[in-house]
C-alpha cells in the first residue's frame, strides 16, 4: 500500500498547499518523494484501467482504490478523467526516448519511424494508445491532451531536421514538424483505421517517401510574395 490514509491526509494538506494557484494544471505538481510514488501509482492505475475498460469507465474512485490512494488527493490533484489522462500523457511523454543523431537524415527519420511502429506494436502501450485515441476520437479535453503528447514528441525531433538542412540534406526552409508527421502517418492510419500490420517495411517504405518529399521542397515553408 502507497501509504495510510493519516499520512494521505497529510500529503493531501501539502499539495493543497503547493497547487494553490488556479492556473495549475492537474497533476503538474510534482515535487519528489512521497509525492512522486503517489503520482506513480495513480498514473500507473490510469494506465491500467484505460487499457482494461477505455476512457468512459476510468473514474476516479477506482483510480484511487487501485493505487491505494486517498481519493481526497486524487480529486484535489487530478480534479477530473481527463486530468489523469493528461498526466498519463505528460509522463509519457518525459518516458519515451530521445531523439537520436545519426550524422543523416535518413537514419534519424528511420529512427524516428522504428520508434513510433515499436510503440504502436509493443503489447503494453499498443492497448493503451487505442484507449487514448478512442478518448480523444469523442472529448475535447482528451484530444487537446493527445495533442500536447505528440506537440512535444515533435519538438524533441525537430532538431534532426534543422541539423539535416545545416547539412544541405534539405531545403533551409523545410518544416520539422511537418516531415515528421508525414513519417508517422502512414503508421497511425494503419494503427487506427485500417488496422493492417505494421512492419518494417511499411516504417522504411514511409521513411523513404517523407525523405524524397523533403528533398524535393513538398514540406519547404513558402512565403508570400
């Protein structure tokens, strides 16, 4: 058990304290410690419940009981099921893995493909990203919250474009993000709409159509005249 309900109580009094500003956003305060196996369990509960029932189920008392959590903390902290999915987001996003360097373009774009098919095909977040999606397919809050997730994927990934243009691979002008959705795309429309499989090839094939697209100025950013 994460702790008991007197100490829970008196954790509840802290993050009251710390998350008094009304700008706050569910679940960002994150001191360490004891708060942080908080917030662990209870993301790792979300994650659990939304791959076992899905968005529409995901309540808060249960959250609470299966991570062994005061419910007064999960409510004050996360407020709402779309707090704790936003949250489960923002983690997620701190979790996955960085951007890689390759010295090519074409390298760190399969990098970037390999990641997303291994993502999507892994037994353990594939669920969970159906979940997630489906959430967002019919809440605005979820979809705001999906959006932010992949708002920042984006950005740890744009510098391999720039360093590409640096190095005369592509145009100057050429928009990160852009690119790199066109590299993710054919993968997630084979995720979540065809459901067809997703190999290697299908990665190398995207790979290989976003890079010739680049090069040939598709994603340069045009200016009007």
């Amino acid at each position: 058990m994460v702790g008991t309900l007197a100490e829970d109580s008196a954790l509840t009094e802290l993050e009251t304290h710390l998350s008094a500003s009304k700008s706050a956003t569910p679940g960002t305060v994150r001191p360490g410690g004891r708060t942080a196996k908080v917030r662990a369990a209870v993301l790792e509960a979300t994650r659990d419940a939304l791959v076992a029932e899905g968005f529409h189920a995901l309540h808060l008392d249960r959250i609470a009981s299966a991570a062994e959590v005061g419910k007064t903390t999960v409510y004050r902290r996360w407020g709402s099921p779309v707090g704790l999915v936003a949250d489960l987001l923002r983690d997620m996003a701190e979790q996955s893995v960085a951007a890689s360097d390759t010295g090519s373009l074409e390298g760190d774009l399969t990098a970037n493909a390999d990641l997303v098919r291994r993502t999507l095909t892994d037994p353990g977040s594939a669920p969970l990203f159906h979940a997630v999606i489906a959430a967002a397919a019919c809440d605005g809050d979820c979809a705001a919250a999906l959006n932010g997730f992949y708002t920042t994927r984006l950005k740890e990934w744009a510098p391999v474009v720039t360093r590409a243009a640096e190095r005369g691979e592509i145009p100057a002008s050429t928009d990160a993000t852009e690119l790199l959705r066109a590299v993710a795309a054919p993968l997630y429309y084979r995720f979540a709409i065809s459901h067809e499989p997703l190999t290697e090839e299908t990665a190398a094939r995207a790979v290989r159509a976003a890079l010739t697209a680049a090069q040939a100025g598709v994603y340069a950013t045009r200016t009007t005249p």
